[in-house]
C-alpha cells in the first residue's frame, strides 16, 4: 500500500537568512498567534525598556564616584544583564529556539538597541508575507472561483 503525504500550512512559512553562516529563523505567518505575539512581544519591551531606564536612573544616582565599590557598580549593571535575559527568552519563544544565538551570536545577551534593530529589519519581510497571503486566501475564496470543495 502507498503512503499518501500532504502539507499544510509549509508555503506561508518565511525563510530569512539571520547571519554569515548561512543560518535561517522561519517564521510562520499561517500561525494566527503571529499578530498576537509580536503585539505582545512589542508591550513587553516597551515596558521593560521604561522600567530599566527608572530603575538604572535610581541606582546609578545613588553611586558616588568617590565611595563605590566595584560591588556597586556592578549591582547596578546587574539589572540591565536580567532585563536583556528576559528579552533573549522572549525572541526565542516568539521566533523559535536558538533564534538569539543565529542572530547575535553564541552567548550574546542583545541590547535593547540590538533588539529594535533586529525587529526593525525584520518587520518589513513578516508585513509583505502576511498581506501576500491574505491576496491569497482572498482569491482562493473569491466567489469567481470555481472548483475545490
């Protein structure tokens, strides 16, 4: 007996090359929690980038030049690596495992600024195959069409 195969979803995946070494993240504009994860994503980074600014502001103003130890400095410094910590975990679940590491590096904690950057470049390839395939679901359901189920 044959075995039948079939793909479902595989077209609406993107493929974008994230560094020299040739490596990918795809990303699956056929998920419908895409729109939802990226919003999310983007809340969350707004409010960690106001809530790290607040808190460095706080702890770097109380650090007297004159008296700090190296302690100090790099309790203050500390909060900053967390932050970039979360936001590394959050680009992996959004864009998938490994995403982090393919596009800063091995043991890279991005910078924010590395983050939107990333984002940046990124948003222009998610928008153009996200509307290529609503024209595509919109002529695959066009009354005109005849054929199918």
């Amino acid at each position: 007996m044959a075995t039948a195969k079939i793909r479902v979803g595989q077209s609406e995946k993107i493929k974008i090359e994230v560094n020299d070494a040739g490596e990918f993240i795809e990303i699956n504009t056929g998920d419908k929690r895409l729109v939802a994860k990226l919003t999310e994503l983007m809340k969350k980074l707004k409010e960690l980038a106001e809530e790290t600014a607040r808190v460095n502001a706080e702890k770097f103003q109380k650090l007297d030049p004159k008296t700090a130890t190296l302690d100090d400095f790099v309790a203050a410094v500390n909060y900053e690596t967390e932050a970039a910590e979360k936001i590394a975990a959050w680009l992996d679940d959004v864009f998938g495992v490994g995403t982090c590491r393919k596009v800063f590096g091995d043991g890279v904690i991005p910078t924010l600024d590395n983050v939107q950057d990333f984002l940046n470049q990124l948003t222009p390839h998610i928008m153009r195959a996200i509307q290529t395939r609503r024209n595509n679901i919109g002529g695959k359901y066009a009354p005109s069409r005849r054929g199918g189920i």
